[in-house]
C-alpha cells in the first residue's frame, strides 16, 4: 500500500485555510472576547503544546486534538484518549502523511500495525514499551480513540468537505473479541485484607501507610476506579437519611452518591484530620495524588504481602468487591450493578470473575435431579 505523504504540516495548514480564515479552528477560539484555549485543563494545554511543536500553531490539527480531548467529559477519559492519539499520529508522522489527511485505506494499515505494538508498562515512573503484542481489548480501545476524533473534526465542520468527507475509520475492522473478556486479576476475601493490613502495618514508609491504607478501604468498599477515589474531595462528605456519604465523580463524568461503611468513614476522618476542604488523598502540600505513584504503591504492596505471582494493581478492587458481592447469599445483581456505577448489566458481569466457574456449576444441580430417574429401569 502506498501511503500518501504532504509537502509538510506548514503547506498542509496554508491549503486548509483556503476556505478562509473564518474556517480555521484556530481563528474560531482565538477571536472570541478572550480566547477560549486559556480555558482549557493542564493536560489539554500539553497535548496542544506536543502537536504545535511538530506542526506549528497555524496548523489546525493542535487545536482540533486538544478541543477534542477538552469536550470528554473526565479527566481519565481525556488522559486515555490523548494516549490513543499520539499512538496514531506517531505512526503517521514516521511515514510523512498528516493526520488531518489520513483516509481508510492508512487507517485501516494503522490497525494491522497495532498488532505488532508490545504492550506499555510502568517503569522508572513511565510507560515503556515490553513484552508481547497490545492484546484485543488494548487495540480496540486506541482504534475507538481515535475514530471519536475524526467523528469530532467533522463535527466541527472546520476543515473543507475535500479534505476530509468521512471518519476514516468508519470502515475498520475492529478486533474480534469477548465483550465479557478482561485482563484484570482479582483477590480473594482472605488477600483482600492481607493486602489491606499490609498497607497499614508494613508499608516502609510511615509516613503515607495508612494514606494508602484507606485509598485500599475506599477501592474496594466503595467500589470505586483510582481516578474516581483521588478525585474525591472532603467538601463531598456528608451524611444523608442515617448514612455516611460520600459524592464523587465517576467516569463518563457523572456525579454519584456512595454510602461510607461506618469503619471506612472512621478511617477517613483519621487521614483528613482538621482539613475542611481539598482532596481527600493528597500529597503533603495538598496536591492530588497521581495514579502512577498509587499503581506502583498497591502493587509494590501486593508484592510485600507475598501476591506476587498476580499483576494486582488499583483495578484489581472494585474487580474483587464486584466478584465477592455476587458470591455472598442473597446477592441482588441490579444492586451490584448500581453500585458499581455500570449502565449495562453485562459490564457488571465482566468484573464478576467467579463468572463461569465450575465449583457451583448449574449442570451439578441439574445432574442430581435427574440422575435418579435416568437411573431407573
């Protein structure tokens, strides 16, 4: 296949304004009152400053990428998707075609070279490239990314219907795979709390073990994702009709009320001290924790609670409660289900990782009552 290369991002930004400069995404946030990209978060800000050091202000893919990342609604939706796009405009960069003109036939060259990818993992606090290729889930999640941006750019009816008259990726095979399928692995009751009171008792830094003790308490109990837990803030406390609450964020950005288990409340009101309001889980200087650090620390935790023959990190929790709520007698699956903040009963199930297990099969119960009949002369 033959790829499409320009004369250069500089040339490609002066064929675009040809439509006019009232076209340009640019010009469209510039000329306003006071420019809207002042207002956009941190990490929007870096995003546009990453593309414009490649492809100059004029261009309008900086600002294009970053008001797309700035319209999702969380901030891991956000952090996710700029991961996705620069996995895509890295791969485009390298053989000269820029993205704004990127067409299916590249698109669908990009998804077969996501096959070939190694997995990222955390090391030295960065994500480097090792061991074997993205799995299914992974490449469907850099392929859905991106094909959210292009759907956005022709939102924005900013670039001329020449340049670009459909998603790209509209035609791409995504990979096939089990819409119940996931990588986390989880913990039994009896790790859960030995990784609990690791944190606690044996974190080598006193310092912030029972900060992560509680982080623990609030995964779980909460069953909460760590983008949630460490944005949750103390002004969110409170109490309603005979119980604790606390109301965070979740993702997809929708604000949600939890019940704090009286112990969890307790341990809360320990870590936060005299503190009125900021986050909960902070740094000494009240600066929100990054979810890197917390990974490391969990699994670091894991490791020294002797589960270090499973990749256990934040995830792992709300995996676990999840799992452990459906074992318990009287389980009611629509509770779960509200409980961990899902819309779809079927993304509940994927966290229930007991889900297909022999032990307690149906096919027992169904053997037994028919076995003595089948027995019969």
């Amino acid at each position: 296949m033959t790829l499409v290369p320009i004369e250069g991002p500089e040339a490609y930004a002066l064929a675009l304004a040809a439509d006019g400069a009232e076209r340009s995404a640019r010009a469209s946030l510039a000329r306003l009152a006071g420019d809207a990209r002042e207002d956009w978060p941190p990490q929007v800000r870096r995003l546009y400053a990453y593309l414009a050091e490649f492809y100059g202000e004029r261009d309008a893919l900086p600002t294009l990428a970053a008001a797309w990342i700035a319209h999702q609604r969380s901030d891991g939706t956000r952090k996710t998707y700029a991961q996705n796009f620069k996995v895509l405009e890295g791969y485009l960069r390298e053989r000269g075609v820029h993205p704004l003109a990127l067409t299916f036939l590249v698109a669908d060259t990009f998804a077969s070279h996501l096959k070939t990818l190694p997995t990222l993992v955390w090391r030295g606090g960065r994500r480097v490239p090792e061991g074997g290729p993205r799995d299914a889930a992974t490449r469907h999640n850099v392929l859905s990314a991106n094909s959210s941006f292009f759907k956005f750019v022709l939102q924005t009816r900013v670039l001329p219907r020449e340049a670009m008259d459909s998603n790209p990726f509209d035609g791409v095979l995504y990979p096939a795979m089990d819409p119940l399928f996931t990588r986390t692995e989880g913990l039994t009751e009896a790790e859960y709390v030995t990784l609990a009171r690791t944190a606690r008792h044996e974190h080598p830094c006193r310092r912030t073990a029972f900060r992560l003790y509680a982080l623990i308490l609030v995964l779980y109990h909460l069953c909460l994702r760590i983008d949630a837990a460490l944005g949750a803030r103390i002004e969110k406390l409170g109490y309603d009709k005979g119980h604790h609450i606390l109301e965070v964020q979740v993702k997809g950005g929708t604000w949600v009320t939890k019940a704090v288990p009286p112990f969890v409340w307790h341990a809360l009101q320990a870590l936060i001290g005299d503190r009125t309001e900021g986050f909960i889980f902070c740094t000494s200087t009240g600066q929100r924790l990054d979810q890197a650090s917390q990974w490391r620390a969990i699994r670091a935790t894991a490791k020294r609670a002797g589960l270090p023959q499973k990749r256990i990190g934040p995830h792992s929790l709300k995996h676990s409660t999840i799992t452990h709520a459906y074992d318990r007698p009287g389980a009611r699956p629509e509770k779960i289900q509200h409980w961990a903040d899902h819309k779809d009963p079927r993304t509940t199930q994927r966290y229930n990782q007991r889900r297909g297990a022999l032990e307690g099969s149906p096919a027992y119960d169904a053997a037994a009552s028919m076995a003595e009949q089948l027995d019969a002369p």
